[in-house]
C-alpha cells in the first residue's frame, strides 16, 4: 500500500510543532497512525499489573480508547511483545495464535498492530508506544517500524524529560514547605537613610535563608514561584518582618517587598494590624508583571486607605519600571543600582537621575538612591538634591536587634562606632 499523501504533511507538522498546549507525544502519535494508515494509535504506561492509556489519537473511536482508560497487561499484547512472544510489527494477527486467540483481538477488533516498547534512560520499561487497525495490513513493513522506533524513542525521551521536571518541582515543593513551615529564614533589615535628618528613616526588610547550599533570597522567591508557593513565602516572610520590627527605632518605617500577585491576592489586608502603628511601604519591584494596572491599583486601594505607602523598586533597570511610575502614582521610587554606580563621573547618570528627580518632584514622590557604595556616589546624590540614600556605604543589612547599636551613634562622615566606613568594611567582608 502506498501511505497517503497526507501522512507527508503530517510528518512535516510534526517537525514544526502542533497547536499550542498539544504534547509532543500526542504530535508523534497523530504523525504515525496517519503515515501507517490506521485507526488507533496510543501511548501507555504500565502501572502495576494495568496498562494506562496516557496520550490517545482515535478520532470518532473515543467509546474505545481515551486518555486515563486502563486494561489489565493480562488482556493486552504488551507482555508478550516485551518478551518475545509476539513481534513488534504485526501486519496481520490472524497468522499468530497467540494474539489471534486473545479476547481483546476479536473484541477491539485487531486486525493489524504496531507496538514498541517506551523506555527510559534507567532501562526501565515505561510502556508502548501504539498504533493498531480493525483490519490486516500486509503492506506494513520493516521500514515502517523502523520510524515507529524513530518516534517511539523522541517520545520516551519527551516523557523522561517531563518525569524528572515534575520530580524537581516536587522536591522543590517540598523544599520551600519546609522553608515555611519551620521558618528556616531570617529577616535582615537595612536602613534607609534621611541626608537631612542625618538618621535612618526606615529600614528595608531583606530575608535571608538558612538551608544549604547557600542561595540569594531571589533564587529562593523564583524557586517558590515556579513550585506555585511564591505567594505563600512572601506572605511568610513578611509576617516574620513585622514581628520582628518591634526592634527597630519607633520613628523608622517598615518596607515590605511584595509581588503584584501577593497584592492582588488580597493576603495582605492584616498587615496594618500586625505593624502596630509603624508606617509600612510596600516595594513592588520594576521586574514584577503587571498585567491589569486597573486592578492592580483597585487591590492596592484598600491598604492605602489605611496609610500603606506604595515604592517602585529597580527604577531605572528598565521600561516596566516606567509603566509601573506613571500608572501605579507611587509614593517612592528607588533607583536602581545601575544608575547610581559611577554617578561621580558619568553625565548619563546624572543626566537621567536628575530628570527622574525632577519627574519625582512633580508628582509629589519621593526618590532614594538603592546601592550607595562610595563616598563619591554620596556626595554627587546629595548635590543633586537627593536627600534619601541606602547602601553599604551608609549600612549593611543586619538582625533587628542589632539596628540601634550599629547606627544610633552613626556620625556625617559615615562612620560607625569603630571608625570605619561601612563600604571598606563590606569590601573586606567580602574578600
């Protein structure tokens, strides 16, 4: 028999892709049972004593077979196929008595079948890969299973890859569970300092996470958001920030990172209470998607209303950070570090940090320049008008107890207690 021309198309489909959300399995299953000519073609997966049809490509047979139907392997080929019994390729089973003699043969019915096994790279048997019709076909050949091969070993290799994914998710679900549930984090917060008043006047709450390896808190906040947690951790962790800011100075506020969708989830209503009258700013970071300001902005409303100021985190870092200023009116924006490194001598900069500032003023927002590090980027910010600066030049972040000995007595020069500068001190911690 000469495969029809569509099956030329279909192979070429396959290459291409199939439509959005499509697996490639069930690509590859639709490519082959059209180039064979048949009716039904499936992939399963042993489970126990009973194969589970995972993927099915049986257009107007689904009162057969369909995706999660199940047969015991006492009924099925597939035994026997695995040992040796039956051959892979089958163009006609009434020319073997074992499957000519099989219940299902007669009940489906069988009349030409192609079947090999799926297996993993362990060596493991996961199951077969299927294509089978009422009729005998004698035109099936060698050739023909050679492809089935072919697509059989894309497919086991798709299905390994997607296995192991799901079992990373899963440690990962567990793993940031664990984080949670035992509280396997610690808040570190880091003062934001007023060039005016000389004195912190709030102080950013940064998590830092205990478990090994050591990772940065945004790998742990990406992991969380890929095993669907992300919410549940930000919601931890700012909770762990607000009973922990009892120790911080009485006039200081609180910031608090939050995502949109952890605002726009609604969880955040009680954080007012459980700051006990200390101011809070929310940061929502210029790398967060927002995909409805409108709403966006109706889920901050509520929390505003209470006195909740909102901050733009990363301004600067590029154009969400531009969308989010203009649409969300926000109370604060923090430059990012990017613009602030090298500000001493780099008319960009200045240029940009100078029309940010001017933008800042007519808005009534505030500006406070993230990542000061030198003396130099200090006393160019301060020219430039700029009064609200936090960095390692004016403190790292450290434990809510340890907030009033490090910078109660903090003198203008930038130096603490022990007379030295806190940008040569975090060089040579880092070193």
């Amino acid at each position: 028999m000469v495969r029809p021309a569509e099956s030329q198309t279909d192979m070429l489909a396959f290459a291409g892709g199939g439509a959005p959300g499509e697996s490639m399995a069930k690509r590859a299953l639709r490519a082959m049972r059209r180039h064979l000519g048949l009716q039904v073609a499936y992939v399963s997966e042993f489970v126990g004593d009973v194969a589970v049809y995972r993927e099915v490509d049986a257009p107007g047979l689904e009162h057969l077979i369909k995706p999660g139907d199940e047969r015991s392997l006492d009924d099925v080929y597939c035994r026997h196929i695995l040992a040796g019994r039956l051959p892979q390729l089958i163009p006609d089973t009434a020319r073997y008595p074992l499957a000519a003699a099989m219940p299902i043969t007669a009940a489906i019915p069988i009349g030409a079948h192609v079947s090999v096994p799926l297996v993993m790279p362990d060596g493991e048997a996961y199951g077969m890969f299927c294509c089978l019709g009422p009729t005998a076909d004698d035109s099936l050949n060698p050739r023909d299973l050679a492809m089935m091969k072919s697509f059989a070993e894309l497919t086991a290799f798709e299905i390994a890859r997607e296995r192991q994914a799901s079992r990373t998710l899963e440690a990962t679900h567990a793993r940031i569970r664990a984080v949670i549930a035992d509280e396997q984090f610690a808040m570190a917060f880091q003062p934001i300092w007023s060039l005016a008043a000389d004195r912190p006047i709030g102080f950013e709450a940064l998590s830092r996470f205990a478990p090994e390896p050591v990772r940065s808190p945004d790998v742990w906040f990406a992991e969380a958001e890929a095993a669907g947690l992300g919410n549940d951790l930000e919601l931890a962790a700012i909770h762990r920030a607000l009973d922990e800011s009892h120790s911080l100075p009485a006039h200081a506020y609180i910031a608090l990172n939050a995502s949109p969708a952890t605002v726009a989830a609604g969880n955040l209503g009680d954080i007012v209470a459980r700051a006990r009258g200390r101011q809070i700013v929310l940061e929502i970071t210029e790398h967060a998607h927002i995909e409805d300001y409108a709403s966006f902005a109706e889920a901050l409303a509520p929390l505003r209303a209470q006195g909740v100021r909102l901050a733009i985190d990363d301004a600067g870092a590029g154009y969400s950070s531009l969308r989010h200023i203009l649409q969300l009116t926000p109370d604060l924006i923090k430059l990012d570090r990017a613009l602030v490194a090298g500000i001493g001598v780099d008319r960009s900069r200045r240029a940009m940090v100078a029309a940010l500032l001017a933008f800042a003023r007519e808005t009534a927002a505030d500006i406070i320049a993230e990542g000061v590090e030198t003396a130099s980027e200090l006393a160019m910010l301060r020219s430039l008008g700029i009064d609200l600066v936090q960095g390692y030049h004016l403190g790292r972040p450290v434990s809510g107890a340890e907030t009033f000995l490090k910078f109660g007595d903090r003198d203008r020069s930038g130096r603490g207690r022990d007379g030295v500068r806190e940008d040569e001190a975090a060089r040579r911690d880092a070193a």
